[in-house]
C-alpha cells in the first residue's frame, strides 16, 4: 500500500504524507518519551549527590562545549555516513551517558566524564536532526510540522517526568536510568523506515561566521541564555521550594498535557502570521521571568510553569519557521546549523559561568527577562 494511502484525509493527511517525516516523528517520540524519564531530574539527582550549584553548572560547560565540538564531529559523519547512522551514533552513545549517570552514585568524582560522554551523544545526534529535518519539512509549514513533532514528543512525554518522579521515589534513580537507555535503543528503529543519505560539509570557521545574520546570532545566543535557566535553574528551584521529586514530577507532566492542547493551533497560526504570533510570545514569556520572583507557593509555581509554557511555545514555533525556512535557503545548510550551535553555546557558557560565580538562580531569572526581549532580532528576518 502506497504511504500515502495510510494516512488518509483532513489535516492528519495534510501532515502525515512524508515517509522520511514520520519516521523522524516516532523516532523523537521514543527518545523524547526515554528522555522524560529523568532529564528534568538530572540536576537535582547531581544535588542529591552531593555535588553543589556551582560544580552542576560546571558539569553543564563541559558538556555543552563538548556537543558543541562534537556537532561538528556529527556533520563530517554526516557526509561520510550518512545522516541516520549520524543520528544512531548518538543514541547510541547516550545509552552510556545513562549508565555512565547510573555508576555516579558510587562514584561522584567521575560527573565531568558524564557531562563529556553527554556532550559526545548530544552533539552527533542533533547534527543529523536538524538537516534531516529542514531537509524534508513542507516549506510552507515549518511551524506547523515542528508543532507536530513536538506534539508527538509531548504526548510520550506528559507522563514520562510523572512515571520517572515514582519509580524514583519507589525504586530508584537507577532503575529509571536502565529503563530509559532500554527505549533508546528501540528509538534507532524508525530512522531507518526510509533511505540513509548523505550531507556534504566541509569545515571553516569563516564560512560558519557569515552563513547567517547577526540579529540571527543575538537571537540564538538569548535562546541558549533562557533554555538553561528554564531547563536547568528552573527545575532546581522547583525543588529547593517543594522539597521532593514527585511534585517537580507531577507539575512537569500536567503542562506538558495542557501545552499539546495549544501546540497544533500555534503551529497553524505562526505558519500564517509568525510575526505576530512571536511578538505576543516575547512580551508574555518575559513576563512568567518576573511573576516567578513573587509566586512561590506550589500552586504559584504550578500556574507559572503553566502559563510559561504556553507564551514559550509563542515564540518556539515561529523561531522554528524561520530556522527551517531559512535553511532551506541557505547555500550551506551544515555551516547554517553550526552558526546557531555556536551562538546557542555561548549563550549557555555566559549565564553557567554567572551561577558559577554568584551562585544565585533568582538572578537568572531577572537576566532572562531583558534577555527574552533579544528576539525582537527574529522580526528583522
């Protein structure tokens, strides 16, 4: 049966009728779902190891500086052999991230390997990721495919970080760990629905500089500021507030549901009027930064992780749109990917090495809230 034949009619036809898409689809969905499990956690089982603010934040330069470098590593691979087996690498090399975190407990001077190894995985496999994905997504519809796939990475993932916070408090971190390098290995699957092909990249940092413009870099390098302090900071503080795994558990994974409900709809308006859709999500997002500083009774923290989740996706998906569009544009799509991944890097590097010196989250919240405001750069595009 023809692949288009499955995926019959109304907007699921409109989305499912790229054989290389759905596959990337369900591969995301696994490793995302896997992931669930305990990424959200990581910072908080490092604390729990006794390792402070400072050496996490440490462990997070190693490791994104390492995916930085190994990003390149990635694209060379990607030429060589091909972008599936690029990806597949580096779920491959996650799986020893999540047993090289297991051994921690026992042995805590080895977190910076950790944090490489991490690096290592993360590198290679977002360097086939993002060319594989610009390569195959609808030009007129970058927001709306990347709402879908984030949609699909959600739906395995709303119960992951709840599942994830019981097994951890019933059995242990290190039972999850195994559990989750387990569906990594299942995730390499659909990645080979479709044919294994090749990108052509040589390196050189002056064609990576001037692949892209620099209100593009301000942008990314914002980007990289906020995903930390969200993804990172953010949880911590959740913890230090509520004192246990299972409420971080539980706020994750009801915004996660509550977010799915708003991403389709995002998605198919920023494909029309991405503009518009971003400037509303720059002014909102910046707000939850402040509202933070004041709402701090569980369910002020449940109702800000909330309301900073939908005005994220505000400016997620129209950000998306420009990146893959534009990529597709771009006379060098690797050296277009790597100028994002570096201004990404030194965004993270300058607010870890902030926390290293000043140990102080809330401070990161009050930085990211001007720096939100650094996307006002993406309506130049």
């Amino acid at each position: 049966m023809p692949h288009r034949d499955i995926h019959a009619g109304g907007l699921i036809h409109n989305y499912f009728d790229n054989k290389q898409i759905d596959g990337l689809y369900l591969s995301t969905a696994i490793k995302n779902f896997a992931g669930s499990f305990i990424t959200i956690f990581v910072p908080i089982y490092l604390l729990t190891l006794g390792i402070n603010i400072q050496n996490i934040a440490i462990y997070y330069i190693v490791g994104l500086t390492t995916s930085f470098l190994f990003f390149i590593v990635g694209l060379k691979i990607n030429s060589k052999w091909g972008i599936k087996k690029s990806m597949s690498l580096g779920i491959i090399i996650s799986i020893f991230y999540y047993i090289l975190l297991n051994s921690l407990s026992s042995w805590q001077d080895g977190y910076l390997l950790v944090a490489i190894i991490s690096g290592i995985s993360g590198g290679i496999y977002w360097a086939g990721f993002h060319i594989e994905f610009s390569r195959f997504c609808d030009k007129n519809k970058e927001a709306s495919e990347n709402a879908l796939m984030n949609i699909f990475s959600k739906v395995a993932g709303a119960v992951g970080p709840l599942i994830g916070a019981i097994l951890i408090s019933k059995i242990s971190f290190n039972f999850v760990i195994l559990l989750s390098a387990i569906l990594l290995v299942l995730s390499i699957i659909p990645l080979f629905s479709t044919k294994n092909e090749k990108a052509k990249y040589r390196f050189s940092i002056k064609e990576m500089l001037k692949s892209d413009r620099r209100n593009k870099a301000l942008a990314y390098t914002g980007s990289g500021i906020i995903g930390v302090v969200g993804g990172t900071f953010w949880p911590i503080f959740i913890y230090f507030t509520l004192k246990e795994v299972l409420s971080l558990g539980i706020i994750v994974s009801i915004t996660a549901v509550v977010e799915i409900l708003f991403l389709f709809i995002i998605g198919k308006i920023s494909d029309k009027h991405g503009k518009k859709v971003l400037r509303t999500g720059i002014v909102t997002y910046s707000a939850s930064w402040i509202s933070r500083l004041f709402f701090l009774s569980p369910l002020g923290i449940f109702f800000n992780n909330l309301y900073s989740a939908f005005s994220t996706s505000l400016i997620d998906l129209p950000f998306a749109k420009i990146i893959y569009s534009k990529s597709k544009e771009s006379q060098d799509v690797s050296n277009y990917f790597l100028f994002r991944e570096f201004y990404l890097w030194v965004g993270r590097v300058l607010i870890l090495l902030l926390v290293i010196f000043t140990s102080n989250i809330f401070m990161t919240f009050i930085i990211s809230f001007f720096v939100t405001f650094l996307y006002f750069n993406l309506l130049k595009e």
